[in-house]
C-alpha cells in the first residue's frame, strides 16, 4: 500500500538533534521555508507593551487571603 503522506504538497524542513533538543536544521533552511511576516515587530512591540501594562506597579501589594 502506498505511503499516504507522498501526496503532500508540503514537506517539513530536516531536523537535526533528538528528543526535546530536536531543531530545525539551519543550514538546511532556505527562504522558501517558513512564511512571511512583515508586521511581526510591530506585534511583538505591541504585545510587550501590553504586557508591561498588565503587571502590577505597586510593589508593596499584597495577595488578599
């Protein structure tokens, strides 16, 4: 029986490393991998700034019991 996964399209870039330390493999990686992300910046700015925006300024605060 044919192996289902030949008819795919798209294929996962090589790995290097096993296990938790399993990675893409860098040197394999070319600009047809991945995908476009021109506003990711502005994002990643935005949600830090959100973030720092949640966290409590009064470090004196206590948990109420």
């Amino acid at each position: 029986m044919a192996d289902p996964l030949d008819k795919a399209t798209a294929k996962a870039p090589p790995t290097v490393g096993e296990g938790c330390l399993s990675r893409y493999d860098s040197e394999a990686l070319t600009g047809e991998d991945g995908t476009e992300f021109p506003g990711a910046a502005e994002l990643w700015q935005q949600l830090q700034e959100e973030s720092e925006a949640d966290k409590p300024t009064d470090s004196s605060a206590s948990l109420k019991s």
